[in-house]
C-alpha cells in the first residue's frame, strides 16, 4: 500500500519550491519578478541546503548559470516571471538545440490580467517557438506534482522543460499533498562535447533535425504520463488547459466530455481521435488561442467554439463565472449558474502611491521643480508610480528608461531629458544603455534611485546590497564607478532627504552637455522599518502653518489637512524631513520641543 502523503495548506509557490527539494535540485537561479519571486525566497530560507542557490542579475545570466549546471549532470531551475523570459530567450532557443544533460526547469510564471506586470503575455509560445515540453498545472496540487516530475521528463528526452504557473496558481493557498525531500549528493562534472555543446552552423543543423524528431515521442509521452487526458460522455465536449480546467470542472455538466490539457505539444493523433467523437467543442484557456488553433486543425466538421469565434476573451484573466456564461452561451448549461451579483456600495478609489518616506518621491518633486517642462522617461520598479506625480512618461521593459531617454533626445535635441531608473534595474539591464548613451554622445540626466534592494518584488538582494541571496556578505558594487567606468564624466551623489542640495545637483547637471549621472542614495524606508532604523517623526506647528498647501501638495501619504485647514502629520511619518524644506513658514519640525 502506498504511503499517504502529509498535506500542509501552502501558497502555490510553496508547493512548487517543495516539488524542487523532493526532486533533489542542485542549482537555484533566478531574477525575482512577481508573481515568481517566492519560489527562490522560499527556497533560500531551508535550513542546512544541500543546493546551490542564487539571485543573478538578470533572468538571461540566471538562465545561462542554471544550463551550465545542468551539463555538469546537476538538476538545476531557473525562476523568472513571462516578461522576463524575453530577456533569457536567446539562450533559452539554443538550449533545446543543445540539450541538456541533468535536468533542467524553466519556471516562466505568467500574469493574465496584468496584475503586476507590463503585458500579458503568453509564456506557451516560446514553448512552441522553442520546441521544448511545456507544463500547464490546473491548480496548486497540480503545479506541484508537476513540478516533482518536471526534471524526470527533462532528462528522458534531454530537453529544458518549461514550467508555466499563472499568478492564480502562484498566489493562491491550498491544501497540498507532499512527498519526502530527497537531499542530492551528485557531484557535478562537465564532459567535453563541442558537437553538443558549441552551436557553430556545422553543429546546429543536425541538432536541429534531433530536436524536431523528439516532438512526437515528447507528445506520446505527456498522454501517457495523464498530463493530457480525456473523459468522453457525450456528443459535446469542453477541451480545457491550465487553471481554465480546474474552472470548467466545477460547474461542467455531467453528459458533456471533458478533454484536459496541462501539458505540451500535443499529440495531434490523440487530439484528432478524441475530438472526431464530439459533434462540437468549446475550447477554454487564457490568453493565446494556443489549444484551440491545435484543435482547429484536426477538427474536420466538428463545431469549434473558442476565443476566434468570440465565445471567450483573448485577454484577462478567467473565473468560474466568466467559463460560466461561455458554456451557457454554448449551450451547455442551461441557465447561469451565478446570478448577477448586486452592486457594491461605492468607495473611495485608492490608488497605490509611494511609501511615506520614500527617497523616490522627493526626486521626483525636485526633477519636476527643476525640469519643469522635460521629458521623464523611466522603468520598472515602485517609481513606475511616479507616474501620479508627473514625473514618469514612458515605461516599457526592464532597463528600457536610458535607451529610451536616449532616442528621444537625439529626436528632440532642444528638450531636456531625464530618465529614472532603479539600482537593480540598472545592474539588470541599464548598464548598456549607458554605455551606448556615452558612446553616443546623448544629452542626457540620468537619476539611478539607490534604495540598496529589489523592492517591488518583495525587497530581493542585489549585487548593490552587500549580500547574496543566501545572507553571504559580498562586495558592494560602486554605482559612482561603475558609471564614471561607463564614460560619464559628471557623476554625482546625493541625499534625497537633503532637498536643497538635491535641487542644486539637478541644476548643475541641466548646465552640462553630454550624460550626466545622479545617483540618489537612501536606503528602503520598509527595509529600515524592518531592520530597526528610526527617525523621530515631524510635526506641524499651528501657529506657524498658514494652510498654503504646500507640504500637502507634495503628496505624502503622513501628511493630511485637519478641520480647521491646517497640515498634521500621522503616525505614517517615517521622519524624512522633505516637508519641512518645503514649508515656507517653517512650520514642520521634528518632535519635542522646538529649536
């Protein structure tokens, strides 16, 4: 009889970091990037590993660290989030060219609807462009059986495996199912293979020609092995893939076939024999129409209702009660299972606005003081929402502030631009576009945003923050020479909190031609709550405030306008002290008696 497995109610990426210890992975890699990160960040807090483990720079270093592994003969994952998987796809096409030797797991989480992400794109199709097995779990438990076996079938077909977790599998909570860890004592050892290993044209033609007669064992398998299913019970199916199966099996009709897709390529036989016993087909999956362009293909004069027919969205996320009315407008359930539900009682909008405190939002009060009538590229980070302040026009990718900034300066010569990057952002990917900014002779301001840490992500070291993932002191990197290495010439540091030298800095660098770096240092206001830094907090002086509104205009969230028109400040007050430069009558001043 087969041992019970102990069940612990665990965050999805919990249970997918567990999958990793069962299965005896050897080497840990990733960029963080929501709604992934607590895959490493879990991981890195097991007591005593026996793996390797490390936050890289970017996810293609993170990736191309984990593949070097996986030729030693070690188990190796690499963790990033979809748009991230932009970043490591040119070594992750060569990859299934050259194979791997100990498995190897490529954990793209994706985020319909964009929760926290720029777009929504469809990790699936760098499978398919890529040629490699992909896993589509339908829920936490299934995400991570899969992710226990996951190197199983990257060894016995020698391919990565992509892993492919949405953010409703990653954030959600669930009673899971464990197995026992499995500690590895593989010792790592690289075998010299240049046909394998060195994609020259010689070598990559027959590679290629391997790669492509594996797709259809790979697809016989992921049948065989139940990832791919079907359940025939009537003349009408629904063909389902990832979380949309786990929400067509709530409210599916019991005289209406259910066809499973959790993972890929699909074996097309099996999709033409199972979908050739319906009449018609409604096939429901987010995002791209991936599954339903397959099931198109072999469907002959069975009816195919998807998302290129309108039945379903292309965008967003899905629900129960949106697959609901798919169904129902199918014909496949009667009537709507949830009835409309009666509108909330209005509230105030809350938009998300910078911490209290934080470095981000005095640099951006001073940028707009300064350049009052500049462009403002930026990135991605928490000072993507000086967007609120006016301080943010243009945000697209990790690291694409500078190369912007710099194609907007060369097309706008008489206007002044000043791009807004982060520290981690920067060791990402901006360096380059610094250099090339140099190179090129750009007019430019460039502000890096020092807080010492990956914050938006949930506060990840960074080769700025003077330790690795693993709590290991390392050498901190000098943003100062990193940049003067770059070719900029005039590089400065300065305090955010200290208003007027920040204002003076900014007016130096606007005089100057060419590329200017600022490089604004303070650290996380959260961090420093967490570590047990304080300042004492600021408070107003009634008799002095002569309700102008000026510290309240800076938008602090510590600051408010009591009943009589007067500034406070509440107990969100980190004491940064920004107001008090503002205030024209001095009428802020820390607490206590006044100096």
């Amino acid at each position: 009889m087969a041992e019970e497995r102990k069940k612990q109610y665990l965050l999805g990426n919990a249970a997918i970091a567990h999958a990793c210890l069962e299965a005896g992975v050897d080497f840990v890699s990733g960029y963080p990037g929501t709604p992934s990160s607590e895959v490493v960040d879990t991981l890195r807090g097991v007591k005593d590993p026996w793996y390797y483990l490390e936050w890289s720079v970017n996810e293609k270093v993170a990736f191309e660290n984990a593949i070097g592994a996986s030729w030693c003969g070690c188990r190796s994952i690499v963790t990033m989030k979809h748009v991230g998987l932009n970043v490591a796809a040119d070594p992750l096409m060569t990859s299934a060219y050259t194979g791997v030797k100990g498995g190897f797991v490529v954990l793209s989480a994706d985020d319909p609807f964009a929760h926290s992400s720029q777009n929504e794109q469809d990790s699936r199709m760098y499978a398919k462009f890529a040629q490699i097995p992909c896993l589509d779990p339908k829920d936490v438990q299934q995400a991570h059986d899969m992710m226990a076996d996951a190197w199983n079938i990257s060894e016995k077909f020698a391919l990565p495996v992509l892993f492919r977790p949405t953010t409703r599998i990653c954030h959600s909570k669930s009673d899971v199912a464990l197995g026992k860890e499995n500690p590895s004592t593989r010792k790592g050892e690289f075998v010299r293979d240049p046909k394998q290993y060195v994609v020259i044209p010689a070598h990559t033609r027959p590679l290629h020609a391997i790669l492509t007669k594996k797709q259809a064992e790979v697809a016989k398998y992921l049948v065989e092995a139940g990832y791919n299913s079907a359940v025939v019970r009537g003349e009408r199916a629904v063909i389902a893939g990832g979380i949309s199966a786990a929400y067509v099996e709530e409210i599916l009709p019991e005289d209406i076939s259910l066809i499973t897709i959790g993972a890929y390529p699909i074996d097309v036989d099996w999709l033409a024999e199972n979908v050739a016993k319906h009449t018609e087909v409604l096939v429901v999956e987010e995002l791209m129409p991936i599954v339903e362009e397959a099931v198109r293909q072999v469907a002959g004069t069975v009816t195919v209702h998807g998302k290129l027919d309108g039945y379903l969205p292309h965008e967003g996320e899905f629900s129960t009660a949106l697959v609901a009315k798919a169904l129902q407008k199918a014909g496949y359930l009667k009537e709507d299972p949830f009835p409309p539900e009666k509108q909330p009682t209005a509230v105030a909008v809350r938009p998300p606005i910078l911490c209290p405190g934080c470095l981000h939002r005095s640099v951006f009060y001073a940028m707009k003081k300064v350049f009052k009538d500049g462009v403002f590229p930026s990135d991605i980070g928490c000072y993507t929402l000086g967007l609120q302040m006016g301080a943010v026009d243009t945000t697209i990718c990790m690291g694409a502030s500078i190369t912007v900034g710099s194609g907007i300066a060369h097309s706008c010569p008489e206007t002044d631009v000043v791009s807004t990057i982060g520290d981690s952002t920067f060791l990402h990917t901006g360096v380059n576009g610094l250099i090339n900014a140099v190179y090129n002779n750009t007019n430019q301001t460039v502000i890096i945003l020092d807080n010492r840490i990956t914050a938006m992500t949930g506060h990840q070291p960074n080769p700025n923050t003077g330790v690795t993932a693993t709590g290991v002191e390392s050498p901190k990197i000098s943003l100062e020479e990193l940049a003067r290495a770059c070719g900029v010439s005039f590089v400065e540091s300065v305090d955010p909190y200290d208003l007027t030298d920040l204002l003076e800095t900014l007016k130096a660098a606007k005089e100057k031609p060419g590329v200017k770096v600022i490089i604004a240092k303070q650290p996380c206001v959260i961090m420093n709550k967490r570590n047990g830094v304080k300042r004492s907090r600021y408070v107003v002086d009634a008799d002095r405030c002569t309700k102008c509104g000026a510290c309240i205009r800076y938008g602090c969230p510590a600051l408010e306008i009591d009943e009589n028109g007067a500034a406070v400040t509440t107990a969100l007050c980190t004491g940064c002290g920004v107001c008090a430069d503002i205030c024209p009558a001095g009428a802020l001043h820390r607490g206590g008696a006044r100096q």
